[in-house]
C-alpha cells in the first residue's frame, strides 16, 4: 500500500493551480455529500441492529479503515466529516423519494460541473482518477489535508508532497 505522502503527492501532481483547488474545494464535499444522500436508501436493520444500515455506510466505512490506515490523525478527521454526511444522507433519505433524489442528484451533478470546470479551464489536465481510480477516494482527503495544511498542519508533509510535484500554484496564469 502506497503511503499518505505517496497518495498525495501522486493526487497533487493533478492539482497544482490554486483555483482548480478552489473548485475541489466545493465540487468534492458536495459529491461526496451526494454519495451519502444516494446511497442512503435502501436501508435496513435485517431485524437484528440498533441502526438501519445502508450502502451508504458499507462505502463510508470502508474509505474510513483506509484513511486511518494511511494516517491516524487525517484518517479521524475524516470520519468526523465522514459521520456528518452519513447524518445528512439518512436525513435526505427520510424526505419523499423526489426530494432525496433531487438533493442527491443536484449535488452530485453541480460538485462533479466544479470538478471539470477546475480542470478544463485551470488546471488543464485530466483528473486524477482518469488513471488511477484510487483518486476517487484520495480526492477528499487531498481537500482535508489541503485546509489543514492552510492551518499549518504538518507543514513537514506538506513539504514532502511538493517536493515530488512542485508547489501548488505553479500552473497558474495571470
């Protein structure tokens, strides 16, 4: 398995101009939220659970043990923001099936309408999951990881992720 550093780095090589950040930064929480809300029905507790489950939480979960297994600290984070979509998605799930749908498809549609005017008239590059699928999960990471390195998270990471792909920015035009 690829390490944190790998992953993103191989991520940020698709993702060096600021404002096509800019656009991840909107575009991917809101398909990621989609998801939650989508795959939120059917949901059931086959008689036995506590909690009606739903593909939703098969597909969050399962990013989850494989964030916290790239990193501890990121990993939790995301299963906080993990835990809000999941939250909202059975909320959307309890509306009728016209409004869940329209929630669901309307985010997924505008956050992927972000996604390709980042890289189109941006970044000028393909996305990443173009030729790694693995980018699909890695994405909201990338934004996590992005926010928090603004904070001045980790900046010895942050570090090593340019030094394998160049500073973000440096595709930008003016």
């Amino acid at each position: 398995m690829k390490t944190l550093t790998e992953q993103l780095a191989q991520y940020a090589a698709y993702h060096r101009d600021r404002r096509n950040i800019a656009t991840h930064f909107v575009g991917i929480p809101m398909i990621v939220l989609a998801l939650a809300v989508l795959l939120s029905r059917p949901a059931s507790t086959w008689g036995v659970l506590p909690v009606a489950l739903s593909p939703a939480w098969l597909l969050f979960g399962t990013a989850s043990v494989y964030y916290l297994a790239l990193d501890a600290a990121l990993g939790l984070a995301m299963v906080v923001f993990s835990a809000i979509c999941l939250a909202f998605g059975w909320w959307a799930a309890s509306l009728s099936t016209l409004t869940w749908l329209g929630i669901g498809v309307g985010l997924f549609v505008i956050g992927w309408a972000f996604q390709f005017v980042g890289h189109a008239a941006y970044e000028h590059r393909k996305p990443a999951f173009a030729d790694d699928v693995i980018g699909l999960v890695i994405g909201p990471l990338f934004v996590l990881a992005e926010a928090l390195f603004e904070l001045g998270w980790r900046p010895a990471l942050r570090d090593a992720i340019e030094a394998k792909c160049g500073a973000s920015g440096a595709n930008e035009r003016h």
